[in-house]
C-alpha cells in the first residue's frame, strides 16, 4: 500500500526541515510525498481575495512564484536526496486560506498524515506552534498531523511519549499511526500517567489495561509522575529524559482537549525541539 503524506510549505527552512523528516521518517515505505504550496497576494488575505482573480497581474505573479518556489524544492530534494524508488513527489499550488487548502487537499487525495514545520520559537509561547500549525492540529481533525520543529533531532525517534489520563478508553485505529511510527523506529512508546492521586479507580484501570492491549506488540513502557500540573510533569520528563516525540489524542472533551489552544499551549516548553504527534478521537 501506498502511503499518502501531505507536507505543506512556505519555502522557509521550518518548512524543509519537516520535508527531511518526512523523507527520513518514510524511507523504507512507498510512498506519494504531496508538496503543498497556499498563494496570496498580500498578506492580508481579505486583500488578495478582494483583489486576485484569476488572469490578473497579481494572481498570475503569485501563482508562478509559488509554482517556481515548489520546482526548487523538487530540485532540491533531486540534489541533496539519496533516490527512493519507493518515494514520488508531486506538487499543489493553490490560491486559498492556508488550512482550508490543507483541508481540501486531505480530503480530496484521501491523505494519511500531513506532516509540517513550525516556528517552535521558545521566546514566544503564545504563538509556540505558529499560529498556522496550531490550527492544523486542531482543525485538521480527519487526518493526524506531525509538527516538526526547525531545532528537532534529524534522528528517527526512539523514545515517543503518550500521556493519558487513563480516564477514556481509546480505539485501535486511534492509535494506529502512533504504533505503527513505533514499529518503522523500533522506539519505544513511553505511556505516562500524570496524576495527585496514587490510585487508579476501577475505570482507569480498565482504560489502562486496554490500552496496553491496544500497544500489544508495540514496544512500550509505562512511568507515572505524581504532579499538579500536566503541563509542567509533561515537560520535565520529555526534556529530563530527552525524549524524541510527543504523541496526543487531541479529544475535544477531554484530558487534552485544549493542549493545543490557549492558554495551555503556552505551557509547553519541549515544542521548541520535539516533533509532536496529533492524532485524532474519532468519537468526535
């Protein structure tokens, strides 16, 4: 089977960075590399689609730039990539608002994950992610996302870590990029329990026991931080123990509902250098 990725790009390093990544992450698998290009005129959006319309100057200026700046990328990948038989690329220039094209082309290729740079400035948490990759995470809600910071490991992960609050149960094919990432790393998935209370009631002990049915054959391990804050425990364990990935179920109602909105976004320090993995409750 053919893998579908979606790697949207701005041209910027942040954007190259999660390319590498992707190629790296996938390089024994077959796979169709999407390149994703969003044009504007302006960068004020309402401007351009005021102003573009197809045949005009400013259009026709903006979509060759874009389609000049996805040809270099195709060179690039040609000049400094080791050739993949397995691997194809194929490039998307498109006029529109940047996560609405991402939710088209997702749902229009039928694509498996987008994998995308971000910022990941540690000066500015407010904007952590970047205002578009945080979006995506949330947004993007039929198709897991993987951000890739520019100050990340070029390594293939080896360590992921998974908090839960074991207090919702999961499904198999939740969790199944997250295994399966696992298993082409050989990593080992880290399940961490964040929690004042020592005990597990009776709920989060079956949650707990299916989850490691679910991880099966996946190798993993299981720590427990006692913390007030699951922010901060997340933190400390990622960065003492140097960690390679960060995964989450991003449920809307949830333990990690709004991880990745305001304010809680701004308390996460390991995004500046750890790809996080944003998979999706399909409950929802």
């Amino acid at each position: 089977m053919r893998h579908k990725i979606l790697i949207p790009t701005d041209f910027s390093k942040n954007a190259n960075k999660a390319l590498r990544y992707a190629i790296q992450l996938y390089k024994n698998d077959s796979c169709d590399f999407y390149l994703l290009n969003v044009f504007s005129a302006t960068s004020n959006l309402m401007k351009s689609l005021m102003n573009m319309e197809p045949g005009s100057e400013l259009y026709e200026t903006a979509k060759r730039n874009s389609e000049d700046g996805l040809a270099k990328i195709q060179d690039m990948i040609t000049m400094t990539v080791d050739p993949n038989p397995k691997h194809n690329f194929k490039t998307i220039s498109v006029f529109n608002n940047t996560l609405e094209a991402i939710k088209d082309v997702v749902e229009k290729k039928d694509i498996e994950m987008v994998i995308m740079g971000t910022k990941g400035e540690t000066y500015s948490r407010a904007t952590a992610f970047g205002s578009t990759a945080t979006y995506v995470m949330e947004k993007v809600r039929n198709c897991p996302v993987i951000v890739v910071p520019l100050n990340a490991k070029s390594i293939m992960p080896k360590e992921i870590v998974f908090p839960t609050s074991y207090k919702t149960h999961y499904k198999r094919r939740e969790l199944i990029y997250l295994t399966e990432i696992a298993k082409k790393s050989d990593a080992t998935v880290i399940v961490l329990h964040v929690s004042e209370a020592d005990e597990l009631s009776k709920e989060q002990k079956e949650n707990k026991q299916l989850l490691e049915e679910i991880l099966g054959e996946t190798k993993h391990k299981t720590h427990f931080l006692s913390h007030n804050s699951v922010e901060t425990a997340i933190n400390i364990f990622v960065e003492s123990r140097d960690s390679d990935m960060v995964a989450f179920i991003n449920k809307k109602h949830a333990f990690f509902g709004s991880i990745l909105t305001d304010p809680l976004v701004k308390s996460i320090s390991f995004h500046s250098k750890v790809p996080i993995l944003v998979m999706h409750d399909l409950r929802n």
